[in-house]
C-alpha cells in the first residue's frame, strides 16, 4: 500500500482485466511488486487456514449425505480457485514487464469464481443456521 496510494490487492477484487493487472505492477514499481509477491506467498498460509476453518464449520453444521458433500466441494473449490489465483499472479510479476493478458484474463476469473463459491458457502451456512434455529 505504501507503493501507490491507489492500491487495490486484485485477488480482492470481484472481477479485473489484464490492464488493471498490468496498471497495478506499474503503479507498484520494483519494491512494491517484491511486497506483493511476498504478500501472495505468505497467502498460501491464509488459505490453508481458511480451509481447515470452512471445512470444520461445514462439518459441525451438516450430516453425513449428499449436502455434506456438496458444500465440502465448495470449500475445496474455493481453496483451489485461491491458488491458482495467487499462483498466476506470482508468474505474471515474475515475468514483468512482459505481458500475459491470457493469464491475467484467467486469473481474474479464478478470482470471480473464488468468491461465487464463498457467497455460496456462505448461503449454505446461513441456510444451516436457521434451519437449526426453527
């Protein structure tokens, strides 16, 4: 943040473009995109946690079956789509400046995708929730 006063983390973002990917490194410069990377590095223990945590709730809120299977699936998905995410990214900032707007296109999709199956976890939690209260 200390990089560009207007700097939004794009694995935050619901949806982006290559050209923001590419804005974003530029608006950087050499040390901020070091702290991004290391940022996303430091993500992958983030997302374990996050996991584990997902994973228990869905497990304490749900019985064995079919839904059980179903919302561990969007937990698991939602880890994945996570990876890939800060994965590419950390291959688009390493080959900066060259541009890969496949990549960050793919990316950003990653990232849309990542937060569908979080809100949908989330539904499926509060949808549990109330069914436990009534």
């Amino acid at each position: 943040r200390q990089s560009h006063v207007e700097f939004e983390l794009l694995n935050m973002q619901f949806r982006y473009n290559s050209h923001t990917v590419y804005q974003t490194f530029a608006n950087l410069q050499d040390a901020g995109r070091r702290a991004y990377r290391n940022f996303l590095l430091l993500d992958y223990c983030f997302i374990l946690f996050f996991l584990v945590v997902m994973a228990a709730i869905t497990l304490k809120l749900t019985i064995p079956g079919s839904f059980r299977t179903i919302v561990l699936g969007m937990v698991v998905m939602r880890a994945v789509l996570d990876v890939l995410e800060n994965s590419i990214l950390i291959g688009l900032l390493h080959s900066y400046p060259q541009q890969h707007s496949f990549w960050a296109n793919l990316c950003s999709w990653f990232t849309t995708f990542k937060f569908i199956a979080l809100y949908l976890w989330l539904a499926a939690v509060v949808f549990l929730l109330i069914r436990k209260l009534f």
